[in-house]
C-alpha cells in the first residue's frame, strides 16, 4: 500500500526466523537497486539537460525576422517537449518510490488539482466531500491524478472529477470528460509504456498513474463515462 514499514523482527521458531532474515536482505538488495537506478537516471537527466540548455540560449540569441520568427518558435517548442519527455521518463523511473506514506486531505489534493487545471483554461468541475483524509503518498498520487486529468482536457471540453468514499475501507476517484473516448479493446493497452504517445504526449501518463495507484494497494479501470466520453475510475484504500 505505498507504506514502507521497515524490517521485519525476527522471532518465533528457527524457520519463521530464517524466512525473516531472508525477506529483510531481500527488501535491503530492492531498495539499494531503485536507488541506484533512480541515481543513474537523474544524473543522465542532468547531462541531457545541459546540452539542451546551449540550444535554447543559442535559439534565443539568434536574429529573429518574419522569415525565421516561427522556425525558432518551432524548435523552442520542440525543446520544451524534450524537456517535458525527461521528466516524464524520469518520473516512470523512480515510481515516486522514495516518498513516504502520511496522513493526507484527498479533498484538498483534489482542489489543487482543479485549481492547476483551470489555470491552463480547462473547463473542469469537482465533486468531493469537505474532508477525506486518507493515508497516501500525496505527492505520487497528486502526480497520478493530474496526469488522468491531463488526458482528460487534451481531449474534452467538459471534464469532471470527483472522490466519494465507497465504503468504509475504500475511496473512488473518478475523472469523467465528455471526449472522444477510447475503444474497449484498448483500454488495457493504453496503459502499457509509450503505447498512447500518438495523442500529443509521451505515452507515459497512463503507466505512471497506475504503477502509482498500484502501489498504494489499488488500481485504475477505464469505462464509459456518463458525460459520454472516457471515465477513468481509481479505487483507492483507507
């Protein structure tokens, strides 16, 4: 559930013991490896970055006329997409995995969210209860909403999130848009890595929110949403 609860105490009969000390090493040999993956990533991510810093110093620099004004814009464009993929690769990389569960307002995530959103120009609405304090990972789980949200005004013009406990274990998050929608026989697909670039983004927003919601002991279903477009639903646990 995103909850990282440390080594286990070894006690009780040998075996019981013997099956501890085993897990704990275990656990130890996965953290140190996503730290070191994670290490490696940021560090090619600050190399990446570099170069493509002297290229747009380099495109500001240059004499803008009426026949080269929209080729620079182009390529600062272009630029801002490959800064934009970094992060991106680098999120899906690190799995947000670092970040510690705590006690969290859902609801007050949520606005935050709306409020980000709307500044873009999204028309967007919010359905949630005053309060809903859960124990989340908030930063990750802003990071999974947002990107479903995303998706969501990329391709609506009405979009509606809203959060409702579903019963006194579980929380349902459901992002609806009144959009084209996805065929049923892609839905599972569009959440595997760099399947659902073709739409305007990296194809990583999908794999990201679930990787994270999953981790938090839930899961994400893509149905047909009510505005008549695409609904994505997250389950999460108190």
């Amino acid at each position: 559930m995103g909850r990282d609860e440390g080594p286990i105490k070894p006690e009780g009969a040998q075996e019981v013991r013997q099956a501890a000390a085993a897990f704990n090493r275990m656990q130890e040999r996965i953290r140190r490896f996503l730290t070191q993956r994670t290490e490696m990533l940021a560090g090619v991510s600050h190399d990446l970055r570099t170069p493509l810093t002297r290229l747009r110093l380099a495109l500001a620099m240059l004499p803008q006329s009426e026949e080269t004004r929209a080729e620079i814009a182009s390529m600062t464009a272009d630029l801002d997409e490959m800064n934009h993929m970094i992060d991106s690769y680098l999120a899906f990389a690190r799995g947000e995995g670092i970040e510690q569960a705590q006690d969290v307002d859902l609801s007050s995530v949520l606005k935050e969210i709306v409020q980000g959103a709307r500044r873009t120009g999204a028309e967007i609405e919010l359905t949630a209860p005053p309060s809903l304090m859960m124990k989340l990972r908030p930063n990750a789980v802003r990071r999974a909403i947002t990107n479903l949200v995303d998706n969501a005004c990329r391709h609506a013009r009405r979009v509606v999130l809203a959060a409702v406990p579903e019963s006194r274990r579980m929380v349902q998050v459901t992002v609806d848009d009144d959009g084209p929608g996805i065929p049923q026989e892609r839905r599972e697909s569009v959440f595997r890595a760099f399947e659902s670039g073709a739409a305007g983004g990296t194809g990583l927003g999908l794999a990201i929110a679930r990787d994270i919601v999953r981790a938090h002991g839930g899961d994400i279903f893509l149905e047909d949403s009510p505005l008549g477009g695409l609904r994505a639903r997250i389950r999460l646990p108190v």
